[in-house]
C-alpha cells in the first residue's frame, strides 16, 4: 500500500478552509431542495457559492466531469450528473460538493428528503447518517482504518440495509483522492493503524436492497443493481489524538 500522507499544520488549515466552504455550501444547497426544482439549478447553485468563496469547484475538470456537484437521486448512489430532471415529492436526493482553495481540497456529500419521504426511506436516510457517526467515531490514532470500516458495516447491517462494496471513501489534501482507500466494510483491528494529521473523506453508501451496482450509459452515473433506494453520507475528518475533528461540519450534520 502506498504511503498515507501526514498533513503539516499549515496544509491542515488550508484544508480546513477547503471543508469549511463545502460544509457551508452544501447546507445552503440543501435548503433549496424541494419539488419542483431541477439538478441543474442545484448544481449551478452550488457553483455559484463555491465561487463566490474564492474557491474552485474541484470536480469540475476531474476525469473529464462538466459539473461542481453530484447528483443522484433515489436508485442513484453517486456521481449522478445534473440537469433537466425536476426533483418530484419522496424522492430522496444525494448532493456531493467538492472545493480547492490555496491547492487543497475538501469534500462533503449528504442525502436530503424531498417533501415528504415515505417512513422506509426516512429510516434509510436517518441509518446512514448514523453509519456516518459510527465512521468517524472510530477515526482516531491509534485505531486502524478498519475500525472505520467494520463501524459502518455494522450500523448499516444491524439495520437490514446493505453497503456498497465497490466504491470507497477515500484519503483527501491536495488532491480530491488520495491513498488510502476507506471500505464501508471490513473487520476491526484489520489495515494500516491511524496517525494524527491524516485527513480522511468517510463516506458510507447504504441500500436498501442489495449492495451490488452497475454504471448507466453516461459513463458516471452508478446505481443499485436493483434499483433499491440509495443514501449517501461524508464528511471530511483529521485524526488526531482522541476525538477525530469533523472538518466539513455544518449546522445540520
């Protein structure tokens, strides 16, 4: 396995300003969530606040992508690409924003109710936010990556849902991705043991059926094999000695 990078205090405050802008832009975002509005204005919403923040929207350009956020929307687990599609009463969408400022990054993604949501999907949302906490509980040195892993497996197992296996959260700085590689599941004790000054994006990725997928046409889009809802969750995360600091957090986590 590659070498994990310990961030210097000084890429940790750039860092921190990264998260600080997504975390912000993402709650902003989220309050103009509703029916009738399109992917497309969302994500041109969240462009503009990005921007207005003397912040590049990091996705944009990454692989080829045209876009500042993800969007995905019921069946879609991520990087579902925005545009014409109008959000419709109880679907529930997943917004992924990503930024860079001064060269580091930051990212942060959460899924939200669209009016009224039926109890199974409201359930789903509230379970993977709690998979999230499990996550980022566990990220503290000392512990191993696979303590994260296993703590997210098993907040989403112990409710009946499934977690992606074939898509990971991921180390962050001065690139969007960098090693290592965060399983939604895994066993404790397992992994490279966790060092203060590491920054880490924890992203769980709950279904509601099965935990396999497939990419749609486009080339981006991912979805459940069987078409079960999907609900996304992350959270950029420093680990220190004790209490992992939550670097995107926002007024509603």
């Amino acid at each position: 396995m590659a070498e994990i990078k310990l961030k210097s205090a000084e890429e940790i405050e750039k860092i921190r300003k990264a998260c600080a802008i997504v975390g912000w832009v993402l709650e902003r975002t989220g309050k103009e969530v509703k029916p009738g509005v399109t992917t497309e204005y969302l994500d041109s919403f969240a462009e503009g606040l990005i921007r207005e923040q003397g912040a590049v929207p990091v996705f944009i350009g990454y692989r080829g992508y045209r876009h500042a956020t993800c969007i995905s929307v019921n069946e879609e687990i991520v990087h579902g690409i925005p545009g014409k599609r109008i959000l419709r009463e109880g679907d529930i969408v997943s917004l992924d924003v990503g930024s860079k400022v001064d060269g580091y990054c930051g990212d942060t993604a959460a899924t939200f109710p669209v009016g009224k949501v039926s109890k199974k999907a409201a359930k789903l949302i509230r379970t993977s936010k709690a998979a999230l906490r499990a996550g980022i509980k566990q990220a503290r040195a000392g512990n191993h990556l696979g303590d994260i892993s296993a703590a997210i497996q098993r907040a989403a197992e112990e409710n009946g849902y499934s977690v992606v296996r074939e898509l990971y959260g991921h180390g962050i700085g001065a690139e969007l991705h960098e090693d290592p590689l965060i399983p939604n599941y895994g066993r404790a004790g397992s992994g490279p043991k966790l060092k203060p000054g590491m920054t880490l994006a924890i992203e769980p990725m709950l279904n509601m059926g099965g935990w396999k997928i497939r990419t749609l046409d486009d080339g981006w889009t991912v979805v459940t094999e069987d078409r079960s809802l999907s609900c996304h969750f992350e959270h950029t995360v420093l680990v220190r000695e004790g209490e992992p600091e939550i670097l995107t957090k926002r007024a509603v986590s």
